[in-house]
C-alpha cells in the first residue's frame, strides 16, 4: 500500500507585470532588427542557455575556478531576451504561460506527483 503524504498547499509565484515588460521587448526587437522568425530565437534561446550551461559546469567542476560574476549575468540576461523574443515571435503570452503553468505544478506537486517535499 502506497503512504499518502500530506504537502502544504502553497501559492505560486506571482508573475504580474511580465506583459508590459514582454511588449516592450516586442517594440524593441522589431524597431532595432526587425522580424525575426520564431526559429531563429529557438536557436538562439538554445545557444544562449548552453553558454549559461557552460559557465555553470565550469564552476561545478572547480569550484576554485574564478568565474567573472558579471559573465554569469550576462549569460543570464541574454537568455531572458532570448527568450522574449521566441515567446513574442510565437505570440505566446509568457505571463499567463509561467502562470498556468506553476499553477499546474503546485497541483501535481500536491497529489504527491512532483517528487519529494522538504520535511
């Protein structure tokens, strides 16, 4: 017989206010370069997080290793535009996206289906 575990319901993150920032980067990337297809950001939005990746792996493997702290933020932020600009090129909505979607999880996660919970 499998134990039922009993998880605290929690709220998810709030992700109020990423529409207008989402917009904004619309506005941008098409006055500064134009349209773009919604493949060119996949490929970059996957070039970009392997760069992250690497800088991560990199540190994980020599934890001594100096790793330019600022490097690391321009990884990441080049992976926020990134993806902004797949999600504006594919006309998803990122904010009710993230939204639904850790609404989902905290569902799953609840039913004892999202794997351990802290004790």
């Amino acid at each position: 017989m499998k134990k039922v575990v009993q998880v605290e319901a929690l709220t998810p993150p709030e992700v109020q206010g990423l529409a207008p920032t989402q917009l904004s980067f619309l506005d941008y990337q098409l006055r500064a370069f134009g349209q773009r297809s919604a493949s060119f950001f996949a490929l970059e939005l996957a070039g970009e997080c392997g760069e992250l990746a690497n800088l991560e792996k990199k540190l994980w493997r020599d934890p001594e290793r100096a790793v330019d702290s600022q490097h690391l933020s321009d990884e990441a932020a080049d992976v926020f535009i990134a993806l902004m600009n797949y999600c504006n090129a594919r006309g998803i909505t990122l904010e009710s996206a993230v939204q639904s979607k850790l609404e989902r999880i905290e569902l799953r996660r609840q039913q004892g289906q999202m794997g351990p919970t802290p004790s």
